[in-house]
C-alpha cells in the first residue's frame, strides 16, 4: 500500500541559457505575426550562438510530483511511459535514487519524451518539446500498473482524457483519494465536459489561465471562477496566481495566499507541480497523523505554507527538481515560517 502514486508524464530535460537569447517586447508587430502578447525571445539568425554549460535534467508532471512526495517521506509510486533509450534510462535511475517505485512502461517502438528549455538571461523561458511516448498512456496500462494507494496525483500533459477518466473511475472504486492537475487539453473541455472527472476529485489544482478557461469565465473575475469551481467540484479548489500567490476553497472558507520572497528567479519550470505535490503531501502527512479527512482551517493553512515554501525554492534553482524540499527543511527552515494568509467564510 502506497501513500500515493502519481500519473502522468515524464521527460527528460536540458536547459540551454545564454545572454545572446534576446527578449522583444514588439506589440506592434509581432501580434501580426502570432505572437499574441507581443513578446519574443529571439537570436541571430545564421549565428553560432554560445551557451552556458548546458545543464541535463528529467521532468514531466508524474516524476515531478513523485520526488516531492519521496522527499517529504512518503511512499510513492510513479506511472508513465517512455521509449527504450538513453532518456528513459535517465529517467528510471533517478527514480531509484529519489526511492521512487518506478511503474513507468517502457515501449520500444516510442522515443522518451524530451525538452529542450531556453532560458534567457531575463523574462520568460521557452520550451521546446518532443512529446514522444510521454502521452501515448491507455486504459490498459493504467489497469496494468495500477496499485493500491492511499491518494493519487493525476498531472496529465496530454494523455488523452479517456485514459485519464479510467484512471480515475479506477482509483474511485478502490477507495482512493484523487487530486487532479488538469493540462490544457483537459481544462478546455469545460465544467459540463469535465462533470464527471471532477465528481471524483478531492484536490483540484490549476493556475489562473486554466480555471478561467475551464469556467468560460473572464480572467479577472476570480469570485465568480472560484464560484464556478466550487458548485463542480466537491473537493479543495486551489488556482495557483504565479507571483501574486495562490486562492484556495475548502467548503467552508477561502484563503487568499501571498507567496514566499524568492532570492532569485532562476527557472520557472515545475513550479506548478512543486505548488500542488507540496500542498498534497502536507494533507497526507495530517491524514496519517489523525486518521481523517475533514480537514480544519489550521491544516489547510499548513499545506499553503508548505505548498509556497516548495515552489520558492523550485524557482531559484534550475531544472523542476533540483529545489524540491525536503520535509525537514520545509518544517524546521526559518525561512518558510510565515506566510499572509487571509482568510474568510465562502457564501
């Protein structure tokens, strides 16, 4: 019996910086030619561009959540798939050392998904990326790698969604606690699409872009979104807002979340799942402790604390692991003692 198990993607990653990667801030021009916000990170066409020392990596949302679980003491067991190459090797034997029970499908006829990341000096990053087996998971592998868990954590890139409604009419029937992070393919279905899954759903977890496309609700309209949500979903609503912080539900309250101050904003990527994986991991570790799942305003409060503190130090590190906390340093840290957390009764 697991603590949880997580499904998902998983790839491996490397990060290219460089100071001749170059942010365009062109609203003018470069929305003609699809470049919706105006940005863009350019470089010299025909060049050779020098890089930094290229820095290797593996992620993908299923090894990524896996290894916050693992570091904060949980039992956890991973499924994905990968391809029989270098990149899935990588990916198993960081399994093994993060304690991981890997049940990743090897397939032969598919390559390992993988990512090249740019990362200029300043703004945003840019991913490149090559799915390959990454999203290639059915029904049937699921019902083959499934086990007995206490929780699961579903992160499904582009799986497509029967296979993720399986997986979680699956982990339902069994008695399993399921948190969702829902990809844009899946959000993008809607609330009436999505009535089923979320029925089944004890934590949803999305950004902010996510749950307005899921709700068909304006971006700046958080109280209806979160409204929306909440008549949904049965379970804890948490939208994650980047650098402003984070809203979350319970059925009774909601709380307004500011964020931890980051040293240094070095990488984005995994932010999300370090959010989510570290306000998990702080609700299993309360269930263990007292047996139930009705938790009160002082354990949601603490699964934001530990939930920020994880995600802070994603960022200043490059790669979605390499900052993933342990629980000792997230419990016992001077650094991630307060967080302003407001909160109130939802009507």
């Amino acid at each position: 019996m697991y603590d949880i198990i997580t499904i998902g993607t998983a790839t491996r990653d490397v990060f290219i910086k460089s100071p001749l990667f170059t942010n365009v801030h062109d609203p003018k021009h470069l929305k003609k030619l699809g470049f919706l916000d105006g940005d863009a990170t350019c470089f010299m066409p025909g060049a050779k561009v020098e890089i930094d020392k290229p820095i290797f990596a593996t992620g993908g949302g299923a090894t990524n959540t896996a290894a916050t679980f693992a570091r904060m003491g949980l039992k956890v067991c991973t499924i994905g798939k990968i391809g029989a190459d270098d990149g899935g090797a990588r990916i198993l034997a960081e399994c093994k050392t993060e304690h991981i029970t890997s049940r990743i499908i090897t397939d032969k006829a598919l390559a390992t998904a993988y990512s090249v990341i740019l990362v200029p000096i300043a703004g945003e990053r840019t991913i490149l990326t090559h799915r390959g087996a990454s999203d290639k998971l059915k029904p049937a592998d699921i019902d083959g790698a499934l086990t007995q868990s206490h929780w699961a954590y579903i992160v499904p890139g582009n799986i497509p969604y029967p296979t993720i409604l399986h997986a979680a009419n699956r982990l339902s029937k069994q008695g399993t606690l399921i948190a969702l992070n829902p990809s844009k393919h899946v959000v993008e279905k809607g609330l009436k699409g999505l009535k089923q899954l979320l029925s089944k759903i004890d934590v949803l977890i999305v950004n902010r872009e996510e749950a307005s496309v899921m709700t068909r609700l304006p971006y700046d309209h958080i109280d209806g979104i979160l409204s929306a949500l909440h008549s949904a979903c049965p379970g804890i609503i948490v939208i994650t807002d980047g650098a402003s912080g984070a809203f979350v539900l319970d059925r009774e309250r909601r709380y307004d979340c500011a964020v931890f101050p980051k040293k240094l904003v070095t990488d984005a990527t995994g932010a999300g799942d370090a959010y989510g994986s570290g306000f998990v991991s702080s609700l299993i570790h309360t269930q263990k402790s007292r047996r139930f799942t009705n938790f009160t305003e002082a354990d949601i409060r603490e699964a934001i604390r530990i939930a920020a503190a994880n995600s802070a130090s994603v960022v200043e590190h490059v790669g979605a692991k390499r900052g993933i906390l342990t629980r000792e340093a997230a419990l016992r840290s001077p650094r991630w003692k307060k967080l302003s957390i407001k909160v109130s009764l939802f009507k």
